[in-house]
C-alpha cells in the first residue's frame, strides 16, 4: 500500500511562520507594479473557443474570489493566538485579491464578464463558505490551490496568444506560492488543535479530515469531467491528461507532506494506473522548495513552470 511507506521517509522541508511573513512582505512590496500586457487583441478561432476562454477564467475568478474571502476571515480568527499567521493569512488573502482584479480586467479583455456562478458551483461555494471548523477550510482551500496550479501549468503549456500567456504565468507562479504556504497554515492549526484540545480530541479531527480529503480528492476529479464541457475549446486539456494530472498532484502533495497524516485513496489510485515509486519521487510541484522558486516573481521564468 501506498502508506505503508510514508513513515520510513524524513520529515519534509518546512519553513517556521517568520519566514513565510517575510516572503509575503516582500512579494506586496512589488505586487501592484506588475501590469498584464494586453495590447494585441485576440483572433479567435471560433466563437466556441472565446466562450471557452471567458468560462475558464471565470472559474479562476471565483476560486480567486473564495480564497480572499476565507483568508480574511480565518485572519479574524486566528489573530488571537498567532498574529503573525494572522498577518500570513491576511497577506495571502490581498494577493487573492489582486488576482481577482487582474481576472476582471481579463474577462473585459477576453469580450466577457464576470458571470453569476452556475447551479453546482454556486452550491460547492455556498456549501464551502458555510465551514466553521478551520482545519476544513484550509484543507479544502489547499486542495482547491493545487487543482488551480495544476490546471494553470498545463494550460500555460498549450496557450500561444502572449496576453493568454501572461495572465496564465502570473496565475501559476503564484498559486506555485500558495499551495506549500496553505500546507504551512494547516499544520500549524493542527499543531494549535493538539495544543488546546489534546491527543484524542487530535486524532478525531485527523479521521473527519481524512473523510473529507477523499471526498474532496474525487469530486475534484468530477469538477475536472465537468469542467471539460465548459473550458476544454479554449484549455486544449483532454479529461484523462487533466484528470490524471489532478489526482498526482493531490496525492504527491500528501505522501510528500507526510507528518499531516492524510493518506491519498490507493485503491483508486492504483485503478488510475499509478506506482507509489512515481507519485513518492520526482519534483513536487507543491513542495517548500517550489515555493522558494516562485516566491520572488522577478525571477519566475516562464520555462520554469
Ligand atoms: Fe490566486
Ligand atoms: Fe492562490
């Protein structure tokens, strides 16, 4: 079994909360110069294709909009006993903020808008936004993260229009950021958890969030067979590429991330056609190393993602 493994293997990297301010500090400073250039319009191909491309970035904008939306209140929350996650959380949020605005002007750009949410998705993010235990929302909110950065690399591969090119590049850098900084915020409230409520009261919330991890994992999978409907005439990501590229990266993440205690669903995996050996090596785009890449966005070569 995959899991069997994992307890041989040495703790990941792992950066302390002073580290991840600074980083933030330092991208802020910079955040707001950084300009989309949008100067050549775009020829579509066809109008199938342009309704694509404004499908695809307004789902950007919403998970955009989701992730401001609870890291500001998570900051709420987590002010009275850590101020300076606190202050992590808020941070991140703004760049969640900045990328919403950048969608926006986007969207114009593309000949489109920011559309009301369709039923499932409307109902995913009313059901998300209702979460009250905040190990659930960070979980969710990381495992949203890498599903972004995923589906952003390999859009970026396919893309050739330098506007499409540059809104994607600025996208998957920064969610490249993002995912190792969200499994920063998990394991500290799990170590804030153990803390307050102790080993048992710990363990309980491990098993719901373990639930909750393989839920998650397969209705993301879903979201991938829905989403082709909608953004596959602009993307170019066929549903097993796309499919097979989200339940990689949802399971590295954790077997890389092992002290968190959630073990990736095997028998679908093995279903999927994985090794252990394949998903346990190789390059994590999600790692703490991935983040120090992408941390300073000066020098993010595009190649590099
Ligand atoms: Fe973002
Ligand atoms: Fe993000």
């Amino acid at each position: 079994m995959i899991e069997r493994l994992v307890g041989r293997r040495p703790a990941p990297a792992q950066r302390p909360t002073r580290w991840w301010l600074d980083t933030l500090r330092r991208r802020r400073e910079r955040m707001y110069e950084e300009k989309l250039d949008l100067s050549t319009p775009i020829v579509w191909e066809s109008e199938a294709e342009q309704r694509a491309a404004i499908a695809f970035f307004n789902a950007a904008f919403r998970a955009e909009e989701s992730g401001l939306k609870q890291a500001h209140e998570l900051a709420g929350v987590v002010e009275r006993w850590d101020p300076e996650l606190a202050e992590c959380l808020r941070l991140y949020g703004d760049e969640e903020g900045w990328h919403r605005e950048l969608l926006t002007e986007f969207l114009a750009y593309l000949g489109g808008q920011v559309k009301p949410m369709g039923k499932v998705t409307g109902t995913f993010y009313r059901l998300y936004g209702r979460a009250e235990r905040m190990d659930t929302i960070v979980l969710t909110n990381l495992m949203f993260e890498t599903i972004g950065s995923t589906t952003y690399r390999l859009a970026l591969r396919r893309a050739r229009h330098p506007a499409v090119r540059s809104m994607l590049t600025i996208l998957t850098r920064d969610e490249s950021f993002h995912v190792p900084l969200n499994v920063h915020f998990l394991r500290e409230l799990l170590a804030h958890e153990r803390a307050q409520h102790g080993l048992a009261a710990t363990l309980l919330a491990k098993g719901r969030l373990q639930g909750l991890y393989h839920l998650l994992f397969v209705s993301l999978l879903g979201s991938a067979w829905a989403s082709r409907r909608r953004a596959l005439e602009f993307d170019k990501i066929p549903f097993p590429v796309l499919s097979k590229a989200y339940a990689e990266q949802l399971a590295r993440l954790f077997l890389h991330e092992h002290d968190l205690g959630l073990r990736p669903p095997s028998v679908l995996l093995a279903a999927m056609g994985f090794e252990r050996k394949q998903l346990r090596t190789g390059d994590s785009a999600v790692s703490v190393e991935a983040a120090e890449a992408a941390a300073d966005r000066t020098q993010v070569q595009v190649t590099a993602l």
